[in-house]
C-alpha cells in the first residue's frame, strides 16, 4: 500500500474524531527535529494532553497506526 493511500485510510478513519495531523520535513526543521529527538524518517508520536504517548520510528502499516490511534482516543 502506498503512503497516499494509507494517509487517505488515516484520514477517514479519524475524520469523526478529534485527532490533529501534523507532518514536519527535518530537513527544513532541524531545530525542532533534535528537540524531539527525531533521528529516523518516518517517526511517528503521538501526544495526548500534551504528553508522548506513543512513538514509532520506521515504517509501520496503516492498521497497526489505526490501532494506537483509536486506543488514545
């Protein structure tokens, strides 16, 4: 599956939901990248009041994403 594919699954599973999407290049950001320790592309965080809840660095498939996201929901 692609990565476009896979954010459009993302994207309407969470369309109901109040789940903020947020994308960052590191290379443009290098600053923000060292503050959360972002060494791997992709790493995926999730934050939940403010709080990292979940990280994941490397691929991940979307149903594995799906899952973490809905349990901090």
């Amino acid at each position: 599956m692609t990565a476009g594919v896979e954010h459009s699954m993302l994207s309407a599973a969470t369309a109901d939901r109040a789940v903020a999407r947020y994308r960052c290049d590191i290379d443009e950001n290098k600053s923000l990248a060292s503050q959360q320790e972002v060494d791997t592309i992709p790493t995926l965080i999730i934050y939940k009041d403010g709080r990292e809840v979940w990280r994941h660095a490397g691929e991940t498939d979307v149903d594995t994403l799906l899952h973490q996201v809905e349990s901090y929901i």
